[in-house]
C-alpha cells in the first residue's frame, strides 16, 4: 500500500458523475422493463466513475449495498443514473447512485438506488490513499457519519 497519504481535500461536487439513457428495445428484458442486470450494469459505470475522479486513480469494487429496485421503466423513457460520494476513509470510498425517469415537465421519479464501496488502486494494483472529504452540508456531513459507522461495523 502507498503510506503516504493525500494531502488534497476535495468536495463530493467535485466528483460528482451522471449519465442519460433513452430506453430502447435492446435495453429492455422479457417483460419490455428496463433489464435490472443493464441497470446494474449502469449504476456500477457511474459510481466507477465517482470514485476515480475522488481517487484520481484506478478503482476497484468492493462491495455493493442496498441495491433497491423501486419502480420500472419502459421503452423510450430517459433513465438518468447520478451518483456521489459519501465517504472517503483511508482507500476506500462509498458511493451513493439513484436512477430516475426523467420525465417530460420536469418531474422526475426514483426507479431504483444503491450504495457502493470502492478500493483505490496504485499502478501494481495495491490499495492507496485517497483525499479527505470536505464535508459542506448537513446533509453530506450526516450520510459520512452513517457510513463511517457502517464501516466500523464491516472491519469487525
């Protein structure tokens, strides 16, 4: 493991990671829903995503929680899949994704959420340490707080 820690602070804003679908046949299962394993699939890409820009280097998943399927989604719907940080520990990092259907007046409706946990890689894929996260609302200062202690809970 790298030992020397990252002197760097950064914001969850600045990490932040979203990507848009429009639904199509392909993306579809059996019952012309959105596929839960391509939703999934798109979750994992974007807290992928959140947590290299935090790291500033490669990533690897740990562990996903909590994945939830809400409610589905059908042919030509837009799926946006946002994700954002919520912890960043000494290597590892826990990143929040909701997916929603964006609909045509502004309104959009959750379908599905998942909590993720990352690893930072250095170039011999060993762990490495990751920025402090600098906590601006009570909001991101709370959910820190609820994996801090989830992750207490997972190294006993």
């Amino acid at each position: 493991m790298t030992d020397l820690p990252n002197e760097r602070n950064k914001k969850v804003s600045d990490s932040l990671a979203e990507q848009v679908h429009v639904l199509t046949m392909e993306t579809l299962n059996g019952n012309q829903r959105l596929s839960g394993a391509k939703l999934m699939c798109w979750i994992d890409e974007v807290a992928t995503i959140v947590a290299r820009r935090h790291a500033e280097s490669d990533v690897t998943t740990a562990r996903m929680n909590n994945l939830r399927f809400l409610h589905p989604a059908i042919n030509k719907d837009t799926v946006v899949v946002k994700g954002h940080i919520v912890y960043a520990g000494r290597t590892s990092m826990k990143i929040k994704v909701e997916a929603f259907i964006e609909r045509f007046f502004g309104e959009n409706k959750l379908i599905a959420d998942a909590e993720l946990w990352f690893v930072a890689l250095d170039e011999s894929e060993k762990p490495v340490c990751v920025p402090s996260l600098l906590l601006e609302t009570d909001e991101e200062k709370e959910e820190f707080e609820i994996a801090k202690e989830e992750k207490s809970r997972m190294t006993r």
